[in-house]
C-alpha cells in the first residue's frame, strides 16, 4: 500500500509529533508499505522514507504565519483562499498515487489553518487517498487557544465531522474530548497509543537486538533470566520445572539461560543434552532459551547487562555458589530475585530477596512467584507497559489492523 504522512514539519525538527511520524514510517515501511512523509521542513532521516517537503505545509512559513496573524484577530483575509488554493494543489500533485494518507494534528490544531481548509476541500475530490485523521491535541478543548478560535469558517474545521475520513486519537480523554466535540460517537474513533522504542531506550548493543528478535523475547510475559552457565551445580533443570509451572498462569511466560556449557568436566555436555530433552518433555520449547543454542561466541558483559534491564525477574535456583554476583547486578538492575535459600545468596541478600528450599516442590516455588509479581504494582505496570507501548506492539495491535481496515 502506499501511505503518505502529513504534518507541519518532520525530523530533525524536535517535537512529540514529529517523532511519533517518524516512528510510524518506520513500522510502515518495515511492514512493507511505501511510506512518503510530507511536510514542510525536515530532511530524510531514513534511507528507505522519501521526505517531500512543501515549504508552506510548515507552520512558520512566512506566508502562514501572516495569515494566522490575521486569524488570530478573527479576521480571515483574502489572502487565506489564495495560500489555501496553492497547497491544495500542491497536495493533488504529490498525492495522485497514494491509497492513504495520515494526517497529524492537521485537523487538529490551527497552526496552519490553510492547509486544514485545503486537506478538507481536496478529500472531496475523486481519487484522492483515504484520509485518516490522527489526533494528538485538540484546539478547541484546550483553553490557553480559546482566544484565537472563533465561529465561523475556517475555525469550525477543527469541530466538525469530516464526513469519510477516519478518526485516531492517542488516549481515551482524547476520544471522549473529540467524540463530544464533532458530535460523533466515541466507538467510531480509533485509539492509537503513542509508543517508545525499547532498543533505544535501553541503549541494546546490536548483538542484544539480534538475539532478542531471533527468540522473540519481547513476547515474554514475564521473562525470567538465569545468567549462568550450564553446568549441575547451578539446578537448572529446576527452573525449566518451574517455568512449566508457571506457564499455567503467565501462559507467554519465558525463561532465558545465557551461559554456555561449563568448559572443565566432560559430564557437562550430558547434562546439557539432558537440559534439552527434559525442556521437550515439559513442551517448553519456544519458552526456554538456552543461548548456548544460539551463539557459541563469547557475549561481553554489555549483553548480559542489557537482558537484566529486560527480564522481568532473577530466576536463581543454584544448589550452591561461592557468591552470587547475578544478585547484585539483578539488584542494580531493580528487578526482583527469586533464588534458593543457601548460605552464600542468603548472606547476600538478607531479607530483601525471595528465598526457596531448592528441592521445593516447582509449583510451590512458581505460587510463591506468581503471588509476588501480581501484588507488586511496579512488576505489573512494567510488564503491561512492555507489552502495550513499545512501538512494535502498537504497530501490531493497532497500526497493522487499522491499515487493514483501510484495504478493506
């Protein structure tokens, strides 16, 4: 499909919107759509994104910028039809090949009233694209703009049904506020949330982002990390156990070893393999990740401290350690630790940590887990926040269908 985006000015113009047109066109593209962003300043910012820019889509073009003087005043001039004809005709040249066309804030706000008037005018005409109008502020609800809104056209464009285009709004007040706004009924308007984008949040080094796509870890919820290697002291099969446990409660629960076979007794190469089997034999494939699978390289500290700020918990089942250095990185990382109750991590962690007999039956130890991940407030937003508002996931959730409707 081909999908336009319209908004005053794209990236590297810094602004809320602007990022959120650029995080769009990413997802779109990566989809497989041809994307094409218009807008009045901004530069490519993607190899894959065209940036066509018409100087007076831009908010402080000196041509707008007069004219909204004058409207500002409630005065709408002359030369307000002679700037509205001019974009409206730029926007049929540039869109005469696009099935779609978003527009941000456009319908929205009065930052360039001739380009609403003009948007409004040529969606009318035939073969113009489907219009969906993405709605992150409303001008007419906020009051520090009340004194430069009055009745009348052009204003009464950013109150009104546009009849044929599809509304968007980013949150739920936003949808009541325009539902009651333009008079329509608040199922009829899509709720879009706006995302962050975990790679870079995090900072994930580019191993990291290959690794957690090919095991699909973003999916987990939650994801336990156990960052240790495959040796019999370390109780993994323990996990994998309670990981079975648990997927009767957190169906897309998941669990993450990270460490390679222990290299000084030949005996760990069965226990490996047996690792493996019994992961089959409890249907946990997909949901246990050994990353001695994945990679037989060596995966620097970087790496490992990037799963930490991912995982959803420290899952430590040890028979018995000298120390217990993954505690104090899961603590740095302020994810809670579930660990057996021996000497070394009961010495480090004291009471701050969640201790069980490592020979506990697996479903007691994943109730003991389940009740302190549903009670914490913070476990639970975390969670719920990873799997609604990273870009992929609203993409996926809402993007992809509404573009779907669009076909349709």
């Amino acid at each position: 499909m081909n999908i336009a985006l319209l908004h005053y000015s794209s990236p590297p113009v810094v602004g809320g919107v602007e990022s959120v047109l650029a995080h769009h066109a990413r997802l779109l593209t990566n989809a497989g759509h041809r994307v094409v962003i218009l807008s009045g300043r901004g530069e490519v910012f993607d190899e894959r994104i065209p940036v066509r820019i018409l100087p007076r889509l831009d908010s402080r073009h000196a041509e707008v910028i007069e004219v909204k003087t004058a409207l500002d005043g409630g005065i709408c001039t002359p030369e307000f039809d002679n700037l509205k004809n001019r974009i409206k005709s730029e926007l049929l040249n540039e869109l005469d090949t696009f099935d779609v066309l978003a527009a941000h804030n456009v319908a929205s706000l009065h930052k360039n009233l001739p380009l609403t008037a003009a948007l409004h005018e040529a969606m009318k005409l035939p073969n113009f694209p489907r219009v969906i109008l993405w709605h992150h502020d409303l001008a007419w609800t906020t009051p520090r703009y009340r004194a430069e809104l009055y009745k009348g056209h052009p204003w009464n464009l950013l109150r009104s049904n546009w009849k044929g285009a599809t509304q968007v709004v980013v949150s739920e007040l936003r949808r009541r506020e325009l539902a009651e706004l333009i008079g329509i009924p608040k199922e009829s308007i899509h709720v879009i949330p706006n995302g962050v984008d975990l790679d870079a949040f995090y900072k994930f080094e580019k191993r990291t982002t290959q690794l957690v796509e090919e095991l699909n870890l973003k999916s987990a919820d939650p994801l336990f990390l156990l960052p240790v290697r495959l040796t019999p002291r370390k109780n993994i099969e323990q996990a994998l156990r309670i990981l079975a446990e648990l997927r009767n409660h957190f169906l897309h629960a998941m669990l993450l070893v990270t460490g390679p076979q222990g290299p000084h007794n030949p005996a760990n190469l069965l226990y490996k393999n047996n690792l493996f089997e019994l992961r089959n034999q409890l249907n946990l494939q997909g949901s246990a990740h050994f990353l001695a699978e994945s990679t037989s390289e060596f995966l620097p500290d970087a790496v490992i401290a990037d799963f930490y700020r991912l995982a959803d918990a420290l899952l430590l089942p040890s028979r018995e350690e000298g120390f217990g250095i993954p505690m104090i990185e899961a603590a740095f990382s302020h994810i809670p630790i579930f660990c057996a109750d021996i000497p070394a991590l009961r010495e480090l962690g004291n009471d701050d940590v969640n201790y069980f007999d490592p020979d506990e039956a697996p479903q007691m130890v994943a109730k003991q887990i389940i009740q302190k991940l549903e009670t914490e407030a913070a476990s639970r937003w975390a969670r719920r926040a990873r799997h609604s508002y990273t870009w992929e996931q609203v993409h996926a959730l809402h993007i992809a269908p509404l573009i779907q409707e669009m076909l349709a």
